[in-house]
C-alpha cells in the first residue's frame, strides 16, 4: 500500500478530467507539476472532493448529498475510511508548514510521510517510500522555487516527481477539501486526548457543505463552523468500553473553552493567532463510538443548528 501512488493516480485523473472539473494543470519552473483547483479557474466541488480524496491517500471515499435536517444547507459532505489513521493523519492533516518570504501554506497530503518532517511521524510509526509525491496547498498561489526545493530535500524526490495541487478557502474547491477534513479532526483530537490510534480501526463523519465566500476570514469562518457545530463522527474502536465511553465523552467540541462563537469572531478575539485558540475546538459537533469488542455505543455532543445557520449565511 503506497499513499502517494494512489494519490498520483488521482492526480493523473484530475488531469485527464481537466476540463469538466474547471481546473487547470501546468508545469512549474523546476519541472514539478501544479494543480490549480480554485485560485485563477473557477474549479468545482468535485474538484475539491478529488483533491481530499488525494489528500488521503486515496484510502477515503468522500461523497455529497442531500439532508433535509440542515435545510438552509442542506448539501453536505461525507468521508469514511477504513484505514482512518493512515489516512487522516499519516497523509490528510495539514501539519507541515512551508514557507520562504512572503510566501506561506500549511502542507497536507501523503508527501508528508515521505517528509516525516512533523513529531506525529514518531507517533504514528508510519513510514514510506514511493516514486513520486502529492502535496496539496491551501492557498491562491503556487509554491515558489524554494519551497518546491524545500520539499524535494524534505522527501527524498526530484522536483519532476512532485505535484501540488493547491486552491483558496475562498473557492468551491477549497470550502470542500476542508470540509472534507471532519474525520481528520476526530482523529487528530482522539490522538491528542491520548486515545490509543492504533484501537481506531473504522471511521466516517458528515458535515454540511457551505457557499464559498470572497472574503478569506468569513471563508474560513464557514468551514470551521461546519464541522465545530454541525458536523457527525462515528468512530469504531477496539479495546475496553470505558475506554470508548471516555473518547466519546471528550470528542465533540462542546468540550472546549472556545465552544458557543462563530469561528470568525473567536479568531478575531485571539488577534488572528490560530495558536491561541483552544485546540480542543477542532472538533466534531456530534461523536459516535462503538466499542467493537463488546458492541456498545456511545453518543455525545449535538449539533448547533443556530450557531451554524448564523455561520453560513
């Protein structure tokens, strides 16, 4: 199993399907290939869904429909993943922070275990090699020379062997590719409650799929609120029940400090420093967990329908 095999797949059928996903492709200077999904193209909602589906590693199945209980937005996005700590945190989480100047983007996506740059990597024991690698860039521009190089020496490969694929929040594909990230947060807040990941064998969770917007904080603000009030996990793990129990009690972001704001106003509080705001936020409204070795189950949490109705517009 490579991550970053299948993910060049999906590239490669992101190229193919150029056209109908409103998407552009190009090489860059150093010879690396670049995936615009939003920035200067319109892109699509299916773009943004093939670029979280490579952002996984290709071991998430990331579907769109349609729910009558959110009926202001009732579109809404769902991931499952069979192999969800591979997929979430070995390649989807956007842990590695690449910067040179003015330039800026949190890194997310399979190249990220050739890396193994980030502490997680000691965590998650999870090592690979492959031919080539897919990062995916949450931004409006497209990496610059140096952090291309960065990257390069970082894991191992030519520039000709790497792709990014990169789109704003702003954009239709970039809301999606966050959105798509519910599950992830589950597990990145079951990895920081010291949940033991290697128990996590199954997974899904849905959230409701917000209009873009142009303006980058209301943006951001929609696809944060999303997922901390209206999002559903549901978590399959092995090992004690109280263990399950416990990790449904602390799993929804009902439990953090920062809890009953729009994101956009707790990010204004904190002067726009991400880092101040209550990690614990980043989390699921709603979270399942069913304990495979005894077959209970464990429900905590509840959406916010007027938090997230105020939130999206």
């Amino acid at each position: 199993m490579s991550l970053n095999a299948s993910a060049t797949q999906i590239v490669e059928q992101m190229q193919r399907d150029a056209a109908s996903l409103r998407i552009t492709s190009s090489k860059g200077p150093l010879g690396e290939t670049l995936i615009d999904a939003g920035a200067k193209c319109i892109g699509s909602i299916e773009a943004g869904l093939q670029m979280a589906r490579a952002a996984m590693g290709g071991l998430g199945t990331i579907t769109t429909g349609m729910d009558r209980s959110t009926p202001l937005w009732p579109l809404t996005l769902e991931v499952r993943s069979s192999q969800p700590v591979l997929a979430c945190l070995a390649a989807q989480y956007a842990g590695w922070s690449l910067s040179s100047g003015d330039y800026f983007a949190m890194g997310s996506g399979p190249a990220r275990a050739l890396a193994r740059v980030e502490p997680l990597f000691e965590t998650l024991g999870y090592r690979e090699q492959a031919e080539n690698g897919v990062l995916i860039l949450e931004t409006s521009k497209p990496p610059v020379e140096a952090v291309v190089r960065k990257v390069a020496d970082a894991t191992g490969l030519a520039p000709d062997h790497l792709a990014f694929i990169y789109a704003p929040t702003q954009s239709l594909a970039g809301t999606a590719q966050i959105v798509a990230r519910v599950l992830e947060v589950a597990l990145h807040k079951a990895n920081d409650l010291k949940f033991p990941l290697d128990n996590i064998i199954d997974g899904a969770a849905s959230a409701p799929l917000p209009a873009p917007h142009p303006d980058f904080l209301t943006a951001m603000g929609r696809t944060n609120d999303a997922i901390i009030y209206g999002s559903l996990v549901q978590l399959f793990v092995k090992g004690p029940a109280n263990e399950a129990r416990r990790l449904a009690e602390k799993l929804p972001s009902a439990t953090s400090r920062d809890h009953g704001r729009p994101f956009a106003e707790i990010f204004k509080a904190f002067k726009g420093d991400f880092y101040a705001i209550d990690p614990l936020l980043f989390s699921p409204a709603e979270a399942i967990v069913t304990a495979i070795d005894t077959g209970e189950t464990f429900r905590t949490g509840t959406r916010h329908m007027a938090m997230l109705e105020a939130s999206l517009g």
